[in-house]
C-alpha cells in the first residue's frame, strides 16, 4: 500500500504503529552505529517523515475545501448584508418622512405635553394604546381617553383627528419596520464578524 492510497485516519493509526518502532531504531543505531539494524525497525523513521508529509497534504485539501465553502457562505452573508442596507435606507426615509407631519410631531410629544397639564395618565393609559391599535372608538376606549378626540374639552395641542390618527399609525408601524431592518442588518453583521473571527483568511479575499 502506497502513501497515496491511505487515508487520514489510517495514518494516524499507522504513525501509532510505527513512533515505537523509530524510537527502537534510533535507540539501536545510536548504540550500534556500525550494525544492521533489524529488519523490522528499520526504515521506520524515514516511514514516518513520508506518513507526515502525507497527513499534512490531506490535512491542506480539507482546509482548502473548507475555506472554500466559508468563502461561498461569506459571500452569501455579504448579499444579504447589502439587501438589509437598503431595506434600512428605506424604511428609515419612510420613517423620517412621516415624521415630518405636524399630527406625528403632536402625538411624540403628547406623552410628556398631557403629563404637563396633568392628562398624563388617560393618554398613557387609554389614549395613546388605543389609537395606535387602529381599533374602533367603541372597541375600548374610555371617556377618560376620548377625551383627546374632543375638541369642546381639549387643548389644541393634543387634539386628534381620525386623519391624524391615520398618519400616526403608519408612522408607528414605520418605526417598527426601520427598528425590524436594523435588528436584521446587525444580526447579519454579527454573523460575518463571527465568520471573519473564525476564518481570518477570508477577510482579504474578496
């Protein structure tokens, strides 16, 4: 049987087979410099030198593959990477967009406007979860809430309207999305680090 034939596992097996037998010929060659060694140590040595050369080829073309595959999932990473850019980019100028509406602007600042002139608890309470649900007035909403949609009781400033409420609910749903594009865009980033981490070879391959 040649080098070539054999596979990893048989040439750790066979580097176990032959350590004894080199150090056995050493030790023989080394107290009977002018003597034959035996038959069934000698050579062992030299076997041995062959094996590990062997092993350390299997043990390139494994890494080879392997890196090979790591730079496929690299890429496949960094496409997805570039996707959740721009679906951030985007719904972050959707985001930025609507927050430009005056109505947006009112219901951000509402919280600490009503906490000011002591409303703070209905809009925290009642108001504000119920209209962003988009749900009905009577699906459960309290007097103490409605009265925010009341323009005979309510201050201007935190006044809403059933347009108002629309453009502040795309708004609210906006910002979950951007926050949804950021978690993906980082968890994929972390992923490539990790990648990067674990096979530092790759960071210059492009």
């Amino acid at each position: 049987m040649t080098t070539s034939t054999l596979s990893a596992i048989q040439i750790d097996n066979e580097l176990s087979r032959l350590e004894p037998l080199a150090q056995a010929e050493a030790a023989f060659k080394a107290a009977n410099p002018h003597e034959e060694c035996p038959a069934s140590w000698d050579g062992a040595s030299a076997r041995i030198e062959t094996l590990k050369k062997e092993q350390h080829a299997i043990a390139l073309a494994a890494r080879g593959e392997l890196l090979a595959a790591k730079l496929k999932e690299k890429h496949a990473i960094e496409e997805r990477i570039e996707k959740a850019k721009l679906e951030r980019e985007r719904a972050d100028k959707h985001c930025a967009d609507l927050a430009a509406d005056p109505a947006v602007a009112r219901f951000l600042q509402g919280g600490s406007e009503a906490r000011r002139r002591g409303f703070g608890y209905s809009w925290a309470a009642d108001f504000a979860p119920w209209f962003l649900s988009r749900r009905a007035r009577h699906a459960g909403l309290r007097e103490e809430g409605a009265f925010f949609l009341d323009a005979t009781r309510c201050p201007p400033v935190l006044l809403f309207t059933e347009r108002d409420r629309d453009i502040v609910c795309q708004h609210h749903e906006a910002r979950g999305a951007a926050i949804l594009a950021l978690t993906i865009l980082d968890a994929e980033m972390q992923q490539h680090a990790a990648l990067l981490r674990s096979f530092p070879e790759l960071a210059s391959v492009a």
